[in-house]
C-alpha cells in the first residue's frame, strides 16, 4: 500500500484542523504538521516510523513532524484528533525537531476534557489555543524518552512526494526527481525502498490506479478506460489493465460493476 503525503496539512501560521471521530482508522500518511489524538472510548492500534503502539481510554499520542503514520481501530473506539502547524508551539518545535519520542502514548485523562474543548471552542483565541497545545506538549514530555533521529530524511522524502503529487501523470523517474532535488540518486533510491518498503516503480503504479480507481467512480467525469488510463500515464490500455488487475486483484470492468456504477 503507497504511503500518502498529505500536502494539504500545511505547515502554514496558525493552520489548526480537529474532528471527533468513532471507529476510526486510517491508511499510512505523514505530513509536516503536529498531530495530536486522544482516546476517549475503546482501543486504537497506532503505527509510527515502523513501530506498534497501543492506545486505550484516556490515553494521548503525540506525532512529530514527517513521522510516517496510520491508526486502526480494535473492536470499536472513539477519539479526537488535532492536526496544528509547528508556529503554535515554536519553541518546542525548534528544541525537539531533530529527536523522537521512544513512547510517543502518554496518559491525559486527567486534562482531556478541557482540552479538548477549548482547542474546539470557535470563539477561542490562538494563545487560548497555544495553551492547550502546550500543555499536551507538557504531559508528552514528562511521559516520555528523546532519542536524536537521522535529519533530513524526512523533509527530503516530503519533496519528492510534492513532486510526484504534482506529476505521477506524467512520464517520471526516480532519477529524474534526484536531479531535480539535486540529490545523489542512489542514496535517494535507497532512501526511498528502506521508508516505503517498495521501489519507486510499484509506488508510482499504486499512485495512478489510486487516482484511476476514483476516475472510476466518479460519474461526472463519464471517461472510458482507455481515457482513463491515457490521464493516470499509461501509453496504453493494456498496460493500464495489467497494473490494475495487479495491485486491485480485478480489472476495471470488474471494479466499476462491484461498486455499482455501471449505467
């Protein structure tokens, strides 16, 4: 499965996002963004940077800027989630910016409640905001272990998926991205197998069928196959249907009459 950057999760001033959700889970991301969940009910299994964590009623997680991520629900749940630019909480941001927390789940059972509903408050102010940012920031710190990470990587494998979300339509190549960068190709093909555990081939493949398989089933767009796989850069339809058959395990006549969109 492709890792998602979220480009969308600007690290932009004052950029804060939160919802509440129930039975939550969701597929591999990272952005440039803070991200801060509380479980309120049930039990959440959260993966970041490789690592399994367990989440239960009343704990807190902390996710750091470019740290890979997904979250699945176990059973059931219910959770909050915060998603805030590193202007909010600056000077945290520049003293913790090149470590990793060892146990980023910590408890916060205890200041959940008005936390949460004053980071939600429409008519709070940003140091209203700032300070219950901090204090979650306060708890993540006295629960956990600072080890120094590897700087860099991350920020550099955010510019090459900037780039791919811009142009995975278009004839791209691995090589080509490390000129752009202006960054040893081997060490980015490197980079990129070890993080995402596929070569940029398949994940550029799983990019286009992706996109392909929402063409699909959007009826406004009322595209055939063979424009579809023309627009997600494919020189024909049949390589086009191999890859699909491949990563969706049906082809795309199969895939558009199980979600019930033929007309």
């Amino acid at each position: 499965m492709a890792i998602e950057y979220e480009s969308d999760r600007t690290d932009n001033p004052d950029y804060i996002y939160h919802e509440n959700q129930k039975d939550h889970s969701a597929l591999t991301h990272f952005h440039s963004c803070f991200e801060y969940m509380y479980c309120s009910s049930g039990k959440l299994n959260v993966q970041i940077d490789g690592k399994n964590f367990i989440m239960v009623q009343g704990d807190a997680v902390l996710i750091l800027p470019y740290q890979i991520h997904s979250n699945q629900t176990v059973n059931n749940s219910e959770d909050y989630v915060c998603v805030f630019s590193s202007s909010y909480v600056y000077s945290f941001f520049e003293t913790h910016k090149n470590v990793f927390a060892t146990n980023p789940v910590f408890p916060f059972q205890k200041y959940a409640d008005e936390v949460n509903a004053s980071l939600q408050d429409p008519g709070g102010n940003r140091y209203q905001k700032k300070a219950c940012l901090y204090k979650i920031l306060a708890e993540f710190v006295k629960h956990t272990k600072f080890e120094i990470k590897n700087t860099g990587n991350s920020a550099l494998l955010a510019s090459l998926l900037d780039y791919v979300n811009d142009n995975w339509m278009n004839d791209i190549s691995l090589k080509k991205i490390s000129s752009i960068l202006h960054t040893n190709y081997n060490y980015l093909s490197y980079l990129f197998n070890e993080t995402f555990k596929m070569n940029f081939s398949s994940f550029i493949n799983e990019t286009r069928i992706s996109n392909a398989q929402t063409m699909i089933l959007n009826p406004s767009k009322n595209m055939n196959f063979a424009e579809i796989a023309i627009s997600c850069g494919y020189s024909s339809i049949r390589s086009f249907n191999r890859n699909f058959q491949i990563i969706t395990g049906m082809t795309p006549s199969k895939y558009k009459s199980l979600h019930g969109r033929v007309k």
